[in-house]
C-alpha cells in the first residue's frame, strides 16, 4: 500500500479514536453502558481502517477487560484511565519500538 494511502487512513482512524476517547474523558463515572459504546466505536474504527477482525476482537476484549478490572488511580477519572489502557493495548499491538519499514521512492521523483 502506498505512503500517501495510508495517511489518510491513519488520520481517519485517529479522528475516529480520538472523538471516542474524548468522550470517554469527559466521564467522571464509567458505567457499563458506557464502556460497551466505547469498545464497539473502537471496534468499527479499527475493522474501517482494515484491521484483521480477529486482532481487533482481541484487542477490545483485552481493553475491556482491563477496563473492568483495573483500579482506576486517584488521579485519574475512570474516563481517563480507559483512554490510558486504550494507549497502552495500541502501544503493544502496534510495537513500542521502530517499525523498520522503509519505504521505496518513486522512481519518477528527482
């Protein structure tokens, strides 16, 4: 896929994670409800950017999860500490480290 197809997909996907994660933020409670709509905004944001189904199935029900789970800090709202564990599962799923992709140039540039 070439560079210049993937920005506009990236910046979609990240428009689309970043309104839901917003919201999110914005909670001062979490409730089940709530976690539910934002794992299944999540989800069709990730199957639009053409993410694997079965990755994505995995990654939201990592997130939820945790989401349940997790003791959520003093200094963070339980909207805060989602989009925090949001982060975290991306940062795992994509690699903390350099990707190591090199793209090819365009024999027709100069």
């Amino acid at each position: 896929m070439p560079a210049t197809t993937l920005t506009p997909m990236f910046d979609s996907l990240s428009d689309r994670l970043q309104g839901v994660l917003g919201d999110l933020r914005k909670r001062g409670t979490l409730d089940e409800e709530a976690i539910s709509r934002a794992m299944r905004e999540i989800r069709l944001a990730l199957l639009e950017a053409d993410v694997n189904f079965k990755v994505v199935r995995e990654f939201v029900a990592q997130v939820r999860e945790r989401a349940h789970g997790q003791d959520v800090l003093r200094s963070l709202t339980p909207g805060q500490q989602v989009v925090k564990i949001v982060h975290e599962e991306l940062t795992a799923l994509m690699g903390a480290g350099a990707s190591g992709l090199a793209f090819a140039r365009s024999a027709h540039r100069r």
